[in-house]
C-alpha cells in the first residue's frame, strides 16, 4: 500500500497539510520539490502523493538493489517472467461504488493548455480471448462525470480494442491508480504479444521480496491485490477529441481522435491515496524511460560482448537520449553500439558510446569524454528522415534525424588517453 511506501522514505516526503486546488496549484508544489516524495493531505478531500519514484536511487532502495543494478534487475524479470498468485481478498474491496463522479476525484489538470483533467498514472488491465493479460500505461483526459478519452498508441491493447470494435463490441477494461513500483515498472515494459506483465512484475516481486505478485480477480479480470484504486471500464468503439496534452518532453502533444472509456464502478482501500504522476517530471521519466533501459542494453550486447550500463539521461527526458557504456574489442564497436542502441529503443534521438572508466550517471564524464575522445569528422554518424518519437517537437512529423558520438579510445593509441590517477 502507498501509505507503508510512503512510511519507508518518511524522512524525505514533503506533507502539504493545507488545501490544494487539484487544477495547476498542484503542479507548482510538485515542480518545486521536483525529486522528493510529496504527500497533499486535502485535494478536493482526498490525499495525493506525487514524486514518490523520482530518482533512481529511491527506486532502488525500495527494491533493496543499487541503482545501477536496476537494469539488469529489470532485464532479468522480463527475461524470466514468473507466475503470479491469485489471493481472494484486497483491500480495494472494502469500498465499491457505482455512485461516483470522476470530476469528484482527485485528478489533476497540471497544465493550463491541457485538454483536462488527467489520470497520468492509469494502468489498464485487458484480458483478450486467449486469456492473455496486458497491462500498459494510457493518459485518460476526462470528458464528464462517468467518460473519458484515452490516448492508445498502436501496441497491444490498441490491437484488443480495434478487435473488439470490427465486431462491434466494447473492450472490458479495468483501469488501476496507486501501486508500487514493480508494478509500475513492469506496466511500462513492451514485452511480446502473449508475455504479461503482471508475471513481469511478479518476478520483479519474487526478486526483490522474496514472494510472488498477489492478484485478485476482479469481475474476470486480473488485478493486483495492492492498488489503492481500481475501476471496471469499457472501451468503446466511439472516438472523440483526446488533448492537447504536456508529455513527457514538456511540449504540449497534438489533438487526436481517440476512444472513449465509460467508468461503471469504483474500488478503494479504506484511506486511499492517488497517484497523481506529474507529466514531464523526473516520476514521469524514471516510469518511462527506465523499462527501455534494458532493451537497449539487450540490443547492444548483440554487437558488442562487454556492455556495462545503459543511461536514458534527465537531459534528454530519459526518452530521447543515451549513454552507453562498453569495453571495446574491435575499432568499429563504438559505431556498432551506435546503431544497436537506435535498434533497441526507436523513439531514441542522440546516443553517446562511453569507455568503461566514465560514470554513465555522471554528465560531466560523459561530456568530458566527448571532449577528449571524440573527433566529428571520424566519430559521428549522422541517420536523416528515419523513423523517431512521435513526442519529438522538433521531428517532422513521425521521422527526425539522428546521431551518435563514439566517444571511445582507438585501440591503437589507448596510452595517450589515459586518465592520470593519483
């Protein structure tokens, strides 16, 4: 439960006692703290945390690992999913109404161009025919009291809803606020069609904690024992205006035609506390951009044996911008490594290719080596009009141009850029 989470870092959270307007005063309390965990005691009289799962170091703490670790922690989960634990009770289950309004709720309007108000940290849980469970994270702009808009990318429950909607049929969803992070992690993972998340997460748990994920059923629907809220939904086959909406590269994304979702039930614990994830803040990175971290290093150690870390940096909104960290055993595997990282991550804009002995997580090394290991008319390479983030402002359209720095030795002349050690 957030409450016991938030127990954990109690000596860094941030208690805002006094009333706060869930319509952009928020923001300006979570863009101040930026990297502490916040507790709001009165939004709308419900409490909210934001900023809980800010930094890497937080992150790992709670999951008793260092932070450099969390890649491969994460690599290892998805790489060896395990089976979850269906229990028959959770807390959720001790409030449930059908009598609710989600304009009564707190959920943020954080910018003021915003089409909305906006669950930003919504997982929705869908089960297709085959009994395969996806879990995936989608900004949910709310329309009215008991509908919503929800923004889905083509992935894999775009393609259970667009099945539905050629037979005319409504997607059965449930949508989750409030949980902890190997679920939040997992969420954000893009596993293969027929993987689930929720056993991502539960090797996440079997890991960290020593016991596998516990899940409740939920009116045929799988969900985790530990959300703070939980909502039966549908997705219709209806579309209507979805945005404009501050993403995570802090520019406003454009407005879309998108589905409709009607909210029909509410679940919460006793005391409950919302998730309000701060679009384009560190949370909002750390959520995103962590899960591509391994799939980058996944593509990488297929060019290059020796890979020691991957970094999507702050800087590039841990979305459009890598360092990566190798042991070179030919002259060509920075370039390889390169172009491996772009394969790994699609929506990857600029990559820095590192030795061993720089700091990934230290930006000054990592400058400091394109300072005296690089050279741009041997060590750049340059991919014009190919495919990039849609969330890219300065890309035309889906397609921008991308680079990478080879900021490793030459082979051959390693001595001369030895670093003096005392």
């Amino acid at each position: 439960m957030l409450r016991e989470i938030l127990t954990q870092f109690q000596d860094e959270v941030m208690l805002i006692e006094e009333p706060v307007s869930k319509k952009f005063e928020i923001s300006h309390y979570i863009l101040q703290y930026k990297d502490r965990p916040i507790l709001f005691k009165d939004v709308d009289g419900w409490e909210v945390t934001s900023n809980m799962w800010s930094t890497r170091e937080r992150i790992a703490k709670y999951l008793g690992i260092k932070k450099e670790e969390i890649t491969h922690f994460m690599m290892n989960a998805m790489e060896s999913p395990k089976p979850y634990i269906s229990v028959r009770g959770a807390g959720f289950f001790e409030n449930s109404t059908r009598d609710f309004s989600l304009k009564e709720l707190p959920i943020p309007q954080y910018f003021p161009k915003d089409g909305g108000p906006y669950f930003t940290s919504a997982i929705y849980i869908a089960k297709d025919d085959n009994d395969f469970v996806n879990l995936s994270y989608h900004r949910t702009m709310v329309r009215d009291e008991k509908s919503a808009t929800v923004r889905l990318v083509p992935r894999h429950l775009y393609a259970m809803w667009k099945e539905k909607t050629e037979h005319g049929e409504e997607l059965d969803v449930r949508i989750i606020v409030g949980n902890p992070i190997h679920v939040l992690l997992a969420a954000g993972t893009s596993p293969p069609y027929g993987v689930s998340e929720l056993n991502i997460a539960s090797s996440m748990s079997e890991m960290a904690f020593g016991k596998a994920l516990e899940v409740v059923d939920v009116n045929g629907i799988p969900v985790p024992a530990e959300s703070e809220f939980v909502f039966e939904a549908k997705i219709l086959p209806e579309l209507d205006k979805e945005g404009p909406f501050v993403d995570i590269t802090g520019t406003y994304d454009i407005v879309r035609e998108q589905p409709v979702v009607v909210f029909e039930k509410m679940y919460h614990v006793d005391r409950p506390i919302f998730h309000a994830l701060f679009s384009s803040g560190y949370e909002h990175y750390m959520l995103m951009g962590l899960p591509k971290e391994p799939q980058i290093y996944k593509s990488v150690k297929q060019v290059v044996p020796k890979v020691h870390g991957v970094r999507l940096t702050e800087g590039g909104c841990m979305w459009l911008h890598a360092v990566v960290s190798i042991t070179k055993q030919h002259e060509g595997d920075g370039k390889n490594a390169i172009l491996a990282a772009f394969t790994g991550h699609p929506s990857l804009k600029h990559v820095v290719v590192v030795d061993e002995d720089i700091n990934i997580y230290d930006d000054r090394e990592v400058e400091w080596a394109i300072a005296t290991r690089f050279q741009a008319d041997k060590d750049l390479i340059i991919i014009p009009k190919t495919r990039g983030s849609s969330l890219d402002p300065s890309g035309e359209g889906k397609f921008t141009t991308k680079w990478g720095i080879d900021a490793t030795k030459p082979l051959n002349r390693k001595e001369k850029f030895e670093r003096a050690k005392i």
